[in-house]
C-alpha cells in the first residue's frame, strides 16, 4: 500500500459518516474538549477546501478546513486531519495536506494555520506562529500552533484570539 494506491476526491456530504467515524477513532471522546474543537464549533468547514482518501469506496483519510480569524488576520485552519491506522505511514496524510494547501492557495487564502506536531508538519511548509501572538479560546500548546503562509505578511496579521470566522462577523 502507497499513497498512490488510493484516491483523493473533495469532500461531500454522503463522507460525513466515515469521516465522523474515522475522527472518532483517531482522537476518540477528548477531540471535544480541544482549542480546535471549540474554533470548529462556531461555524461550517469549508467543503469545497476539505477532502477525503477513498480506497474501495470507502473513506480511508480525511482532511477538513475551517475559516478563522484573529485581529486583522484570516486563513484556514486545517483539520482535523485523520488517517484510518490501517493506511498510516504510507504518505495518505501528507498527501491530503498538500492538497488541501493547494487548494487554499487556489481560493486565495492568505495562510493556513493548524495545531499539530511540527516533525510531521515543518517538512511540508508549516512554521511555529511566534509564542505570544495568538492566543486559543481553550488550553493549548502555542508552540504547536503553526502557519503556512500562502501570502507574504498574511501570518503576521494573524494576531490575538483565533476563532471561527462566523462567530467573528456575528459579534462585529
């Protein structure tokens, strides 16, 4: 098995089950209680910027961004990024950031931000976003927050509390 072995398809709603259950199994009740979770609460992900890893016509992986907004800053915020273990380690993960990134670049968002573990995300662009510049509306690990910028300065406007870009617009 190699990440060429299955396929890549935008995200629809006839996935939402596997993709539910997938996520469950990756990161089980806790996922809940996550800075990201909660981010994710205020608004709908972005369908056409998520997609999933088929094989058999079956959800395999998935990968889900989110609209986010923090100061002057917006971006997407990838994830959760979720990989059946049966098909770990093969480059599926790897391959669904790079086209979700693509994808972002596409629709011309500025940056895209995630909260993950930088040995697995530095080598594909992500960076820390600079400790005290951005804050999470639930605990979290700030030296795990990290940007790939799409467009030069876009990171940098990123500043204070990141939320759902809707819950942002309701309260302006």
């Amino acid at each position: 098995m190699t990440a060429d072995d299955v396929a890549y398809l935008p995200e629809t709603p006839a996935h939402d089950p596997e993709i539910e259950a997938i996520n469950e199994e990756a990161f089980g009740p806790g996922r809940f209680v996550r800075a990201a979770y909660k981010i994710r609460e205020g608004g709908p992900h972005e369908r056409a910027l998520s997609f999933v890893a088929m094989d058999g016509g079956h959800v395999v992986a998935s990968v889900r961004m989110t609209r986010v907004a923090a100061g002057a800053g917006r971006a997407l915020m990838l994830g959760p990024l979720a990989v059946k273990p049966a098909y770990k380690n093969v480059g599926i993960g790897r391959r669904l950031v790079k086209i979700a990134v693509e994808a972002a670049e596409r629709a011309g968002a500025g940056a895209v931000i995630l909260v993950g573990d930088e040995p697995y995300y530095g080598p594909l662009g992500f960076r820390r976003i600079p400790r005290g510049q951005v804050s999470m509306p639930r605990p979290v690990d700030l030296g795990r927050v990290l940007a790939y910028e799409l467009k030069p300065g876009a990171v940098a406007l990123i500043q204070g509390m990141i939320d759902h870009e809707d819950r942002l617009r309701v309260t302006a």
